[in-house]
C-alpha cells in the first residue's frame, strides 16, 4: 500500500537522480517581473531554472503581440522545453493547460502554444483551464477582445476547457470563505482546489478513477462545444471545517448551485447536456446514485431529453 501512495507524485512530478523531485510543467511569461520574484522567491529551489521562461518586453494587453510577434520569439524555446519534458514521460497522456484570456499573453502566447503543440503532438489530449475576463473587474478596456480572439484557438485546438471566471472566484471568497477583499493568492488557491480535486484520479488508486481522455469521451457532446462550467463544494473557511458534517446528498445539491460555481452564470435558465461528478473521500457510490436521482426528480436542475 505504501508504493502506491509514494507512486502518486510520478504523474506531475520527475524524480533527479539526487533525489529531488521537479514538476514536469513550462512556466512561461513574457514580461520578465513574475518569473524573476519566482526565481528569487521562497520556491525558487522546487523548479528546475530552465522550465522558466520569458521574454524582456510584456505584450501590453494586445493579442497580436503575443501571437504573432513578441510570443512568436519564444514559442520555440517554449516548445523545446515541452519536448524535453515528454521524453522522460513513460506514458504521455496529455497536456493541462493553465492561462487567463484578459491579457495578451495567455490569449495570444496562448493560442499559439495551443496551435502548435496540435502540430507537434497530434491526437495527445488538451485541456485547459481558462480564466475568462469579467466585466465588474476588468483592469483592461480591451480584455474581452483578447479572450474572443482567443477563443478560435480553444475552439480548435483544446479537448475540454474548463470556464474559470474571475468575478465569480471573487464571489466565492466572499461568500464562503468570508474574505472581505480576496487576492490573487486567494484566487489561485481556489482554482488550485478545483484542479487538484479534477487530477486526484491520475494521482491516487481507486476504484472508479477516470484519465484525461475520458473527460472528452464523457463530457463533449460535439467537438466544437467542450466549454464546461466547473463547480466545487463544499467551499468552507478553516473556522467552519471542523464544526460542519455534509453528507453526500447535501454536497451534491450544492455542486448545482448557482453559488459554487467558478463562472458567473445561472444554470437554472438552461438545460444540461452532460454533467460529470467527482467525489473525493470515503463516499459508497450507493450514496452517489441515490443522490443524484433524488437530483433528476427535482425541477431545478434540468437535462436535455
């Protein structure tokens, strides 16, 4: 059993022949001020210096920057990095990918990097996490121009994306983890949550896990329209954790609140076409299935036919 969980961290994780463990991920910015506090900073020892990148001038919110000239500079060193990654993968699965649209690297650079890692690795699944602008907290006039010209290249060339949306993640703060003005910090960590609880099943054993591939096969109903909405509970503060018991029934109900959802939309006002639900803990599917068809009997939540 002890294998096993040491096993878990091979999936994000290479191990040195010293003995350090170093994730298999490429940070990439193109202004250099991010990346040198991370190089200075108290994690600097966790990354590998080369699988930090960027460029000597930001994209200034513009797309086209960070597609077509200043992102156009790097992308090959980028990839390059990529490619060093993969071929110390045993079994590559797929690519997670993590950007905001509002700016001009994560739309530009991003759409770029997507295009091609669609040329250098074919079928090799992609999923993305996508931070969407948000009108209420907008730091650009222009952030919705970069995330519509961005949005031609998650149409394309990304699997699965998952909607992330920054008004709401502030929302969430506020309401549940009772943090009066939330931070990037705060914001990070949430997504954090959210994509640890979507990746537990290709780090850890268990019985009813599911790999990259199958979010598509389950979730995409047609390969244009992979745009989900990603929702979480329970979303608690510290204080309250140990105070508060929740039952299956209860977390699955939350789950379709318009209140734990990481984008600002109201699902009552639609219909699903397909749901997915993880459950992290000792949870009896029994439980699962009487909870979601007490979930199908109620009117607020509805499937297509």
């Amino acid at each position: 059993m002890s294998e096993k969980i040491d096993d878990g961290f091979n999936t994000f994780f290479s191990e040195t022949s010293a003995g350090k463990l170093v994730p298999r991920a490429v940070y990439v910015d193109l202004e250099p001020s991010v990346c040198d506090e991370v190089r200075t900073g108290a994690y600097r020892k966790l990354y590998h210096p080369e699988q930090i990148i960027n460029s000597k001038e930001d994209a200034a919110n513009n797309y086209a920057r960070g597609h077509y000239t200043i992102g156009k500079e790097i992308v090959d060193l980028v990839l390059d990095r990529v490619r060093k990654l993969t071929d110390v993968c045993t079994g590559l699965q797929g690519f997670l990918i993590f950007h905001a649209t509002g700016g001009g690297t994560g739309s530009g650079l991003g759409a770029l990097l997507l295009e091609r890692l669609s040329v250098d690795y074919g079928r090799k699944s992609k999923l993305s996490f996508t931070v969407t602008p948000a009108p209420q907290i907008a730091t650009a006039v222009v952030e919705p121009y970069n995330h519509v010209l961005s949005t031609h290249s998650l149409l394309e060339h990304t699997d699965v994306t998952f909607c992330l949306d920054s008004e709401a993640l502030y929302d969430v703060c506020r309401r549940s983890l009772n943090i009066e003005r939330p931070n990037y910090s705060n914001l990070n960590r949430l997504i954090a949550q959210v994509v640890s609880s979507l990746t537990a099943s290709l780090r850890f054993d268990g019985a009813l896990n599911v790999d990259i591939s199958e979010f598509r096969t389950n979730l995409v109903p047609y390969p244009r329209i992979h745009f989900m909405l990603t929702s979480y509970a329970p979303i608690i503060s510290a204080e309250k954790a140990y105070h508060e018991n929740h039952s299956v029934a209860e977390i699955t109900n939350a789950v379709f609140e318009p209140s734990n959802m990481m984008t600002k939309c109201d699902p009552r006002h639609g219909k699903y076409m397909a749901c997915c639900l993880m459950y992290r803990g000792d949870v009896v599917p029994k439980d699962c299935n009487a909870a979601v068809a007490t979930i199908k009997t109620k009117k607020t939540v509805q499937f297509v036919d």
